[in-house]
C-alpha cells in the first residue's frame, strides 16, 4: 500500500526526498510531525516521512486488509503482536502489528 519512513527531523528527510528524487511532501491533518509524500507517477506507491518518536523502526511498510480484525487475528495466531487500532476520518482503520523477529508492520482497513 505505502512504507513510512521515520527520521528525527521530518522536514529536513523530506527536503532531502524532495530534492534526491522528485517526492511532493506536505503535512498531514491528522498527525503532527507526519508528511505524506506523492513519490512519483506510475505503477509505485507513495510514502510518507514521520518522526521517529512515533516508531523506532527507520522503514514501515504498510499493507492494505479487506477486514482488520481478522488479519489482527492471524498476526496474533501466527505469533506476531497487534497493538492499538486508530479510526482516521476519511481514510480508515489504521494499526500496527509486530512480527515474532520484531518487524513492525502497519496494517490498513479502508474507509
């Protein structure tokens, strides 16, 4: 779906994006210190850059899940972790699971 990247200061590391490969950043309405980045045309996905205070993990990817409660279910069976699941307006469910080796992942229910 997307990967977030994490970075001590989001601005600079969008700069930075910006600059090395063409991203469009801006700031989102839901969360401060959290840009999502418009990485390019084509077939790719998006990004976006947050600060690292929200997660310690330099690269997130995101997938997209038809029901979230059953994927949490199968994280949790497979020996993974859920944590807390976030509603945003407009865009969906939002959580991250971890998996056994410590991989953070996210997980989204569209809207």
């Amino acid at each position: 779906m997307h990967i977030e990247v994490t970075s001590t200061d989001p601005a600079a590391a969008a700069e930075f994006y910006a600059r090395a490969f063409g991203w469009v950043s801006e700031p989102s309405p839901h969360l401060p210190g959290y840009l999502t980045a418009r990485t390019g045309s084509g077939t790719g996905i998006d990004a976006a850059i947050m600060d690292r205070r929200y997660q310690g993990q330099s690269t997130i990817l995101w997938i997209a899940v038809d029901d979230i409660e059953v994927t949490l279910a199968a994280v949790e069976g497979a020996g993974g972790e859920r944590g807390e699941l976030h509603d945003l307006p407009g865009v969906g469910r939002v959580g991250y699971v971890t998996a056994p080796d410590g991989v953070v992942i996210g997980v989204k229910q569209a809207a």
